[in-house]
C-alpha cells in the first residue's frame, strides 16, 4: 500500500495596504542618460537653436528633444506627453524649460517640419562622432551600408502619401540605411507606399555617402537588393569611390542582388551541364561562377563582376524524388575585387539580411508602425526624429549592456531596443533634492546600477 504524501500548504497571499506617499519617484531614470546623449552628443540645442530661433515660449530645439525623449521611452503619440506634463524629472533630465502640451507639440512639429529636415538628419552624424560610436567592420574589413525600402501599415487611413505597398497593404514604403554591424542608421526617409524601391534612391545616395564617409575611413560596401538593380545607382556610387579614392580615402564598393527578368533558366541548365558541380547532399547540385560585365548608358560606362549560382535539385529536402528536376538561379552584381572569391560574394549578401531586424525595431520598439500625424512632412520629420532615438538607444545598448555586470541576457552582439528600454530607460529610482544637489537613487537590487552609474559617469565627461 503507497503510503500517502503529506499535504503542502500554500503559503497565504499577502495583502497589501495601497498609499501615496510625498517622495518625488520616477519610473523613467533612463532619460538622464539620453539628455545628456542629446545635449553634450547631438547638441540638439545649440544645432537647431542657431538656424531656426524662436523669440517666445519653448524653443524649437526643446521641442525636439522632448519628442525624441518620448520615443526612448517606446511611445510615439503626441497625446503621451501629456502624462509628463507635471512630471519634474522628465524636464530635469533632458535639460528642458518646460514639457510642452500635446497640442503645442503637434502644431509646432507641423509648422517647423520643412524647416527642421535639413538640420535634423545631421543630428545622428553628430551623435555617433562626439560619442565615439564603435562601427564593427566585417571579416575582410570592409563597413557594410546596408540600404532597404520596407512598409510600414497605415491601412484605413487618410494620411498624405498612404497608397498600395508592396507587401499588399495601404501604407508608407520608407527607406532606410544603416552602418556597419551594429546598424547605426544614417538614413530613414518616408516615401509614398506605391513608389518602386530604386524611384529617386539616387538623391538619398547623395545625402547618405557623405554621412558615412564623415564616420568612418575604412572601405565601404553598400548592399542592396534586386529592387535597386538600376544602372543609374550603380554608377552613382562608382563615381562617388573614385570622388573618395582622388582625395586619397578608401574605395566604395557595392553588391547587389539581380532581377533575372526574362532569363531563360532551363537554357541556361543546359549549359551548366558539362562543367563540374558541387554536391552539398544527394539530389542537389549547385553551380558557382563569375563573368564580367560591361555597360555603357547615357555616354557613362560600368564594369563589374557578375556571380551567378544555379541550384538543381533532383530530391527535395525531405527526401521526396521529384518527377522533374527545380530549378533556382540568381545574380549578384559587385565591383569587390577577385580577391573575394564568388562565394563569399554570396555570403556577404546573405549578411545583408541582418538589417530586416532593425525595421522591426522601429515598427515595434518605438511604436512608429502608424506614423501619428495626418501630414506627410511631418510624418517625414518623425521618421528623422525616430532615427536620432534609435541611434541614441542603439549607443546605450552597445556601451551598456554588453559588459559582463550588465543585467543577466543571453550573449550577443547588440542588444534590441527594447531590451534597453526595459534595462536601462525604464528604470525606477527616487529623487531627492538635497545640499544644492540632485541625487537619484536607485533600489538596493537594482541590476542595472553599475552599468548606469559608470556610463553616467563616462558620457558626463566625455
């Protein structure tokens, strides 16, 4: 006979007696970091400010910050400033007069929008270079800019610009840059919903080569994919690596995927036949080769290398025999030099997905999927605003929480915006008024203190 196991009892539920107390608590101590980001990094005030000088109420460099402010803490509506109206802390720590109204905010953003664009994009290349910003080179030491269109869904609106994308919803077709491997982005312009990815890239080439040559000496490699397969923008960046190479700086190369439009694949099997093929497992064949392309169009000419890759598979992967063989081939174009052999080509392409992650960031991280305003110019600075936050964000993350006393996360090599809004903004601690002093202090477990307070210390002197 079991002998029957003794009953556990559960410990009783603790009741808790709910009371306001007087102390000044903040559930948002991150945003010190992120003044001083903005105003010893970006000097948001003293760039804006000069060109754009207000003769009343908050100036216009104050009202950016504050935006920005809200979107490091995940919330794009203009509505949300509200809730820190009477928050002293969110003015102290990004270095405000005051905390403007929502409605203030809103109109203000609309008129000053045009305004605002030129100046606003260079706020991030000013960030990354006063905070020293580490940009990790790939394997062969080349800085990858990553360029892509993606969509943002703003269906059953009638915000200016909202048309068909390309992904079957009606939205905005943004697109945005970024460099190297931590994805710093240097870029991110609103675009109408309809528009194809290659339509007027060429004057973003023109604002954002130079961004990224102002970061970095070492080689470039832009990276795209078959929507800005266009002979325009291939010779656009040609003639900005021999612009860099005459001034005795590195050259700017680029790969990008082909549009194998109208190509006759079975033809071109055939052909592959007679040559030797890799196996990488039974029922699969895989060819590699490389030709050299010329092209000459409105009197300029280009030369580039052309890797091709033909996949024949006899067997699917799960082990099914196919009645006829699958065929599947692609391109790259690429003027990387031979030393980079056709299959690590491929892989450097196949790295370019990376940045599809970053999209999603902007989208779920800092709730920017639905831009907030009805007016397109606005929604364009937004975006711009959006991009100083994930930079700033982005800076915290890589200087922060990489460390080895960092809050416990699986090891990585950069950390999502999230995760640094969860760790490092939205941390809660008291402030305290004492000696001609601010103190913020924080909770005896607090895992993020130690990280904190040494950033902190390093951005406040810096």
């Amino acid at each position: 006979m079991a002998l029957r196991s003794k009953s556990c009892h559960a410990a009783p539920l603790q009741r808790f007696t709910l009371q306001q107390g007087t102390e000044l608590l903040t559930h948002c101590a991150g945003l010190a970091l992120v003044g001083l980001a903005l105003n010893r990094f970006a000097q948001v005030r003293q760039t804006l400010d000069r060109w754009l000088p207000k003769r009343s109420g908050l100036s216009v460099g104050e009202l950016v910050i504050a935006y920005v402010g809200l979107l490091c803490l995940g919330k794009s509506d203009f509505d949300a400033i509200e809730n820190h109206r009477q928050d002293g802390f969110f003015a102290e720590a990004l270095g405000l007069s005051g905390v403007p109204a929502a409605s203030t905010l809103r109109m203000q953003l609309d008129v000053q929008a045009d305004a605002l664009m030129p100046h606003v994009d260079d706020l991030s290349v000013s960030l990354l270079r006063r905070a020293r910003a580490p940009i990790t080179p790939l394997a062969g030491g080349l800085v990858p800019l990553d360029i892509d269109v993606f969509t943002l869904d703003n269906s059953r609106t009638r915000k200016d610009g909202v048309s068909r994308t390309y992904a079957g919803t009606d939205g905005f077709a943004p697109i945005a840059g970024y460099l190297g491997q931590e994805g710093w982005c240097l870029s991110l312009e609103l675009r109408d919903g309809c528009w194809h990815s290659a339509k007027e890239t060429g004057y973003t080439l023109e604002r954002l080569l130079p961004r990224a040559q102002a970061l970095t000496t070492a080689p470039l490699l832009v990276r795209w994919d078959s929507g800005f397969h266009a002979f325009g923008l291939a010779t656009g960046i040609d003639a900005a690596s021999r612009n860099r190479q005459a001034t005795g700086g590195e050259p700017i190369y680029f790969l990008v995927k082909g549009n194998p439009r109208g190509l006759d694949i079975p033809a071109l099997h055939a052909q592959r036949q007679d040559t030797l093929a890799c196996l990488p497992r039974a029922g699969k064949r895989l060819w590699v080769w490389e030709t050299q392309e010329s092209h000459t169009q409105h009197q300029q000419s280009l030369s580039c290398r052309r890797i091709h890759c033909l996949i024949e598979r006899t067997v699917d992967r799960h082990g099914q025999i196919l009645l006829l063989p699958e065929l599947e081939y692609a391109f790259w174009d690429t003027t990387l030099p031979i030393s980079h052999t056709p299959q690590a080509v491929i892989e450097l392409y196949q790295d370019h997905g990376t940045h599809e992650q970053f999209h999603s960031e902007y989208k779920t991280d800092l709730d920017l999927e639905r831009l907030p305003s009805g007016k397109f110019a606005t929604n364009d600075l937004i975006l711009s605003l959006a991009m100083l936050a994930y930079n700033v964000l982005r800076l915290m993350g890589q200087s922060a929480l990489l460390s080895a006393d960092a809050p416990v996360r699986h090891p990585a090599k950069r950390r999502r915006l999230k995760t640094v809004i969860q760790e490092l903004i939205t941390v809660s601690a008291k402030l305290v008024k004492h000696a001609r002093q601010t103190f913020l202090n924080f909770g005896r477990q607090c895992p993020a203190f130690v990280v904190f307070q040494r950033l902190y210390g390093a951005w406040s002197t810096a």
